[in-house]
C-alpha cells in the first residue's frame, strides 16, 4: 500500500507552487468563483466564466450576480 499522508492522520495541503494551483482552478470542469463580503466576484475560473456571454466575461470580476442578471 502506498503512503499516503491523509492515512496518516494528517491534514492535506496545497502545493507551494502558486502556478500549478492556478492551473488546476483555471482549467478544472467544475465552476469556481470566490465573492467578498459586499457578494461581488473576486475570482471566477473559466468554467464559470464560460456561464456568461463571451461579451461579458471580461468585465464579471467586481460584480455581483445580481448586476449581471437583472
């Protein structure tokens, strides 16, 4: 059986490779976006984005959901 930290007991983390985390938000199938405390969009992978006509996506970051589908 291999090792396996999670069989250890111990908590799982991320990688410290900032760039193969983004890869994996940014290119995964499942919609990812993060809002702050005033419900705007902070971050939205493509997948989410793909939810928006192509002519909106570029400006969904700072926005609500409410904004953009009134």
């Amino acid at each position: 059986m291999p090792f396996s930290h999670i069989d250890e007991g111990l908590s799982p983390t991320l990688p410290e490779d900032e760039g193969l985390v983004e890869f994996l938000l940014g290119n995964g199938t499942s919609l990812i976006f993060i809002k702050d405390e005033d419900s705007r969009i902070i971050y939205a992978n493509r997948a989410f984005l793909a939810v928006y006509a192509p002519a909106q996506r570029d400006s969904i970051i700072g926005t609500t959901t409410v904004e953009s589908f009134p």
